[in-house]
C-alpha cells in the first residue's frame, strides 16, 4: 500500500520537511554522479560500535557521526534500486511530515526527526548483531514520524493506492489502520531477517516507530482551539410606570 496524501491541512508551510526531501535527493544525485564510492565513508557501519580496532583507533567518534549523515543517504547499487528508495521514503515522508512538522514547530521537528532517525539505526545494529554492512537511509527517520502521526492525528484518513495485479485501486483508509498495518509488516518481516546482514533494515523501521510513538509528546504542542467569541450581556432597561 502506498500512500498518496491524508485529509489534514497543515497551518504553516513545512520548511524542515521540505528541506530534508530536497537534501535527501541532492545527496542522492551527489552519490550517483560525484561520488557513488565515497558515499559509503558516510554510511552507518553498526560493528564500529563493538569493534576494538575502532574503538582504541579513535573511530567511535566517526560511528555515532554516521548515526547521522546515514539518514541522508540512500542505496546506490543500482540507479533503480536506489530511486526507488528514495522515493518510497520521500513519499511517506510528503505524506506524513507536513502535519508532524504543524504540531511541533519547525526546530523540535528536526530534533524530533534526527533523533527517530538515531534510535531506528541503533535497534537496527543490536538485531543485527552488530554486522559489518554498511546501512543506509532515512526509514528509521521517517517510521518515526509516522509513529508520531499515528498519535497526534487518530481521526484522519489516507488516500491510499493498492496494485492488484497490474489494476491500481485508490481508496480513502483510516490512518491508524494504514500505520497499524504498514508496522504488522515490518515487525513480522523484522522477526525473519534476525542476524541478517544485508537486505532492508526492518528493525530500523520499528525502531524509528517505536521511537516517534514514545517521544511525540515530548516533542508536540498541545493543539489550540479557535478563539470563541465572547457575547456581551444585553442590558435592558425596565421601566415601570
């Protein structure tokens, strides 16, 4: 299931969220073209976090710098393997950021996406066992915001688009049953690929959803009701004669 758009109207534009769509994708191209090798000195490597060599050559500074910069960075394998994940991550994120960013407020949703981001890489090297793969990109990031979208907006509905077969189907879903169904398959998918050391980072998804549910309080301001309009008590003058 893809998602296309939900039913809320942000009240401000989402400069956060946009920025990063547009960094992600600039960083793409960078790999692609420049640097397609030198892009995975910046990718998240979860054994330079246990390895002694590392750790006694001073290189657990660098693996907790890639904690972050892999969030930016998508596969280059292929050029379809790799725009195909950057814009299955980028859609997701067009779709659900937009609102989060509404509710937190430009900064705090930058923490907020960075640190989902962190926490989805970190349960993704423990499921791992700390493998020596390099990991790439920003589903842990953006599970996190979909974590935090599944709390703040229960009553919303996702305009959703399904392929059975070679027919596509569009249909309006709830969005919890969307998030609720999107995180069902992750984790089954998690549980089979345990100690797996390459392939797609399910515990990373989970680990950003868990983290965007459990922090979005944190990080969220409480929604303002419109202003009610007060009405002033007509006076009225009795006179008896």
């Amino acid at each position: 299931m893809l998602p296309l758009r939900d039913n809320i109207k942000s009240r401000s534009f989402p400069i956060v969220n946009t920025a990063i769509i547009v960094t992600c994708a600039v960083v793409f191209l960078w790999q692609m073209i420049a640097a397609p090798d030198r892009g995975l000195s910046w990718a998240f490597v979860p054994r330079a976090l246990v390895s002694p060599a590392e750790i006694l050559g001073g290189g657990l500074v660098t693996a907790w710098l890639t904690l972050l910069t892999s969030i930016f960075l998508h596969a280059t394998t292929t050029l379809l393997q790799g725009t195909l994940h950057l814009a299955m991550n980028m859609l997701f994120l067009w779709v659900f950021g937009d609102n989060v960013e509404d509710r937190m407020g430009h900064g705090r949703y930058l923490a907020f996406y960075l640190i989902c981001g962190i926490a989805g890489n970190l349960l993704h090297a423990l499921f791992s066992g700390f493998a020596a793969h390099p990991l790439v990109g920003a589903s842990g990031a953006v599970a996190g915001v979909m974590g935090a979208y599944f709390v703040l907006f229960r009553m919303a509905s996702v305009r959703t688009l399904v392929i059975i077969i070679f027919f596509p189907i569009v249909f309006d879903l709830p969005a919890p049953i969307f998030l609720v169904y999107w995180f069902i398959l992750q984790f089954f998918s998690g549980l089979t690929s345990i100690g797996a050391t390459a392939g797609v980072a399910f515990w990373a998804h989970i680990g950003g959803f868990a983290a965007g549910y459990f922090l979005v309080k944190r990080f969220a301001t409480p929604l303002r009701p419109p202003p009610t309009r007060r009405i002033q008590p007509r006076v009225v003058d009795l006179r008896i004669e």
